[in-house]
C-alpha cells in the first residue's frame, strides 16, 4: 500500500480555511496574484521517467509550454515565468540537485505568487510481467553410472518447455497533485524512510542525499512558514486542479502529500507552490494522451482553469479589505 494522505475531501475545509487565514495580505498591495512560475521538471540528461516513446523531461516541457501559452491568452494581466524553455535542464545547470536548488531559488527570487511544477509519472505496477510457453526444446542433462573407477558421465536429452517473458498491460492511469504535507519537517523527522515506496508512485526528485541534508534550523523556520502560509492556498489550488483533471475524465487520484520525505521545489519555494503529474508515462495509453498536442493542451487547460478559479477566489477574499469596507461583503460599484 502506498503511504499516501486523502485529502480531496478536505476542500471545503480548505476553502473555509483559506477566508480565515493569514496570508500576509495587506490592503492596496500588489494583487494577490501577480506572477506564476511554470516549472517544467527534470530537463536534459534528466530525463525523468520514461515511456515507450518519449521522456518525462520533453513532455513535461510541452505541456508546461502550453500552460504558459494558454495562460497568457485567458489571464493576461498574470505574468508568467518559466524556469526552462528547452529540454535541459534550467539554469544552466548541469547537476540535477543544483538545478532543484535553481527551479527554487528562480521562483523565490521572481517574487513568485505561485509555483507549478509540471511532471509526469510512473509505477512499477505498470511494469509487471508474465511468462507463457511459447515451444519446447532439447536440453542436455547428465546422469552418472557405475562405481569407482567405472563411474561414467552419461550425457542424456528431455524435452523441455520454452517460456517468454512478456509485459503486462499497464493498469494504473490518471493525475495526482502533490502538496507538502502540513508541517511536513516533523512528519520527516518521524519518518522511518521505507523509501521501497518511493518508487511506486511519484516524483523521487528529492531523494539525492545531499539535499536532504539541508540545515535544520532552515528546515524548521521553512516548514513553520509553509504550514502558516502556504498550506492551504496549495492545498486549494492542488484540489482545484484535480477537480478539472477529473471534468476532463481523466482518472484522479486527488490531493497527494508525502510524509516520508519532501519534495525539495514544494519545500525551498517561499509562495503556494504544488507540483501536477498529468498522467502515467509508462502506461502507452497515457503517454500517446500526453504526448499528442490535443492531449497537452487539454491538460494545460485544466492547470490555467484551476488557477483562474483560484485567483478568483483569493481576489474575493482580498476585496472587502482593499475597498475598506468593514464586513464589506454585498456590496459592488
Ligand atoms: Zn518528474
């Protein structure tokens, strides 16, 4: 079993939550939601999880190409960065840990309102395998007779079945939007680390060793600042986009939080930050979706469609305080 936390459920909760809390906002400042990074993951010689045809790096690109695209076109007052345009990876980096620490670094440096990172998936439940018999043949086997000095080696032949490994088709499909989880530095702390698990489902962007050996102090102060910010505003964002994925057919997984370890560009981004995988790459059926254009801009759609709904809650609960209207709720001019 995946050791993952439900909680799609929790949106209305997030969504109550989210009018009640802190985010810093203060009236007639900047709009709440000014810029949004788009980072593509993985990039170049990081190619990320593979499919039968393509990489996770290229598709990723393609696709958070398309979000930019369609997100100029429908909210043009957003500006919109990207951390990479071309399929290597940002930066101008060539370690994947020091490219992580620039997709983050970029973002918070942007004053990012908002982070998105673009991924696609793979499971080792999509690579299983079976056997069938596909003949027979000769085999040589050796059988000893005789005592002492007329012990002989007796070559024998059986009849033998011939059997051929063949992939099964893949079962698993469908979307899911990571969130750190809330306090996420005590949850790592606690974790055991079973990281077998890690491989069955999700991003393992975060696995390099030395990135995890990030300064406490600078862990705790970040996971505090996250879990009093950003949580919910990624938590909401995070349900909307699987909302639309879910309008669209697609298969949705929900709101994904990893507590055994973290995801280093959810946890060094300093705003609401959520990372989308659009699909199973390693489920043929999925990668042809994602890899065709129709497919990505229908995926692109559904992240500018969620963004859209979000900043249009956060503008209706910045209002009544940028107007001055005490309680000002019901009124418009
Ligand atoms: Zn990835």
């Amino acid at each position: 079993m995946l050791r993952i936390t439900w909680v799609l459920a929790g949106l209305l909760c997030a969504v109550v939550g989210f009018a009640s809390g802190k985010d810093g906002q203060t009236p007639n400042q900047k709009p709440p939601l000014k810029t949004v990074i788009i980072d593509a993951g993985h990039g170049g010689h990081d190619g990320g999880a593979r499919g039968s045809l393509s990489r996770e790096a290229l598709l990723a690109l393609e696709i958070s190409l398309q979000v930019r695209e369609i997100m100029k076109q429908e909210i043009p007052e957003l500006n919109v960065l990207m951390t990479r345009e071309e399929d290597r990876l940002p930066g101008n980096q060539t370690s994947i840990p020091a490219a992580l620490r620039w997709r983050a670094d970029y973002a918070n440096k942007s004053g990012g309102d908002l982070f998105i990172s673009i991924h696609l998936n793979a499971t080792l439940a999509n690579q299983k395998y079976g056997r069938k018999q596909v003949g027979t043949k000769e085999e040589t086997y050796y059988v000893y007779s005789g005592k002492g000095k007329k012990r002989k080696k007796i070559a024998k032949t059986r009849t033998v079945p011939v059997y051929e490994k063949y992939k099964l088709p893949a079962t698993v499909s469908g979307t899911q939007t990571y969130i750190l989880a809330r306090d996420w530095y005590n949850l790592k702390l606690k974790s055991v680390g079973n990281k077998s698990e890690i491989y069955e489902m999700g991003e393992n962007d975060s696995l390099d060793t030395e990135m995890m050996q990030m300064d406490p102090v600078e862990a705790r102060i970040r996971a505090a600042q996250y879990t009093k910010y950003f949580f919910q505003k990624s938590m909401t964002l995070a349900s909307l986009v699987e909302e639309e994925f879910a309008a669209t057919g697609r298969r949705s997984w929900g709101v994904m939080q990893r507590d055994w370890d973290g995801i280093w560009v959810l946890q060094a981004t300093q705003m609401p930050s959520i990372l989308v995988e659009t699909g199973f790459i390693d489920n043929p059926e999925e990668e042809a979706y994602l890899a065709s254009l129709d497919g990505q801009k229908e995926v692109a759609r559904a992240i500018v469609n969620a963004v859209k709904k979000y900043k249009a809650m956060l503008e209706s609960l910045g209002q009544p305080a940028a107007n001055g209207t005490p309680g000002g709720t019901g009124t418009s001019n």
